[in-house]
C-alpha cells in the first residue's frame, strides 16, 4: 500500500515536473517576444498588423524596410483537445506584390506533421490604415499520414485584411 501511494505520487511529481517544465517555456518565450516586439517598435517604419487569411485570425509585425517595401513577420500556436499546432510566417512586400512562405507543424496524438506552402499576394491599400488582399497557394507540401497528394499547387485562393492596430 505505501509502494503503490509512492509510486503515485512520483508519477504525480513527473507530471507537476513537465507541467511547470512547459509554463517555462511559456514564459521565456512570451518575455522574447515581448522583448523582441518592443525593440522593434522602436524602429522607425515599424506596426503591427493583423490579417485573417481563409477566416482564421492572426497577426504579427509589419516592417517598413524603405518605401513601397515591407516585411511581414508572424508566429502563432496553441494546443487543444485534438493535439497542438505551431506556425511561423513571413513575406516580403514590393509595391503591390508579394510573396510568402508558411511553415506548420502539427502534433495530434503520437503522430506529428509538418507542412511548408509558398505563396503569392496582391495587396492594395483603402486607406493608411487598412489594406485588402488575395492570397494565391502556389506550393504546398504536407507530410500529414494519409494526405494525398503530399504536394500539390495553386490549391487554395483566400482573401485577406491587413489591419494597423
């Protein structure tokens, strides 16, 4: 009886151990970012954005490199009931027209995925403050157990915002 109530309670240790192990993470990753977003909003040329490409919301920062040239950059995860996704994105922005890339990785259950898309945009300002765009998938491979095809292109058209907040 004591064995067992032992043996319980260092799994239960274990299991407080990687709980407080990921709010570490968590954590360290929340002060970069929050690090990283004030010094670049020091930068001259520099705001945030959101954008919500085929009605999923997200958002990162928007740098203006030099006239009629900017960067877009964004990092997004989260974990639900049916397992977890990271993603990071990055485009580059001249004039009127861009190009992106998109990387996911995605965990559900034991198995693990990850999936790279190449993208292409056209952007036009209705004001300083609001932009609209179509977003092309021009590539997109996906390592998803069962997607079939693993490669495919020019797949997906989404519209999208791009809001200063």
């Amino acid at each position: 009886m004591f064995t067992q109530r032992c043996q319980s309670k260092g799994v239960e240790a274990k299991l407080i151990y990687k709980g407080v192990k990921k709010m570490k993470k968590l954590f360290s990753f929340l002060v970069v970012f929050s690090i990283f977003a004030s010094i670049s909003m020091a930068y001259a040329g520099t705001s945030l954005f959101g954008y919500t490409p085929g009605g999923v919301l997200g958002g990162g920062l928007r740098f203006d490199l030099k006239p009629g040239v900017v960067l877009d950059l964004s990092a997004s995860g989260g974990t639900g009931s049916s397992g977890s996704t990271y993603n990071l994105y990055a485009d580059v922005f001249i004039g009127n027209w861009g190009v992106g890339l998109l990387a996911k990785k995605a965990a559900v259950g034991a198995d693990l995925a990850y999936e790279i898309s190449l993208q292409y945009a056209v952007e036009q300002a209705i004001n300083e403050r609001i932009s609209v765009g179509v977003l092309l998938l021009l590539v997109n491979y996906d390592t998803t157990a069962g997607a079939d095809p693993n490669l495919t292109f020019l797949s997906t058209i989404s519209p999208y915002f791009v809001l200063a907040l």
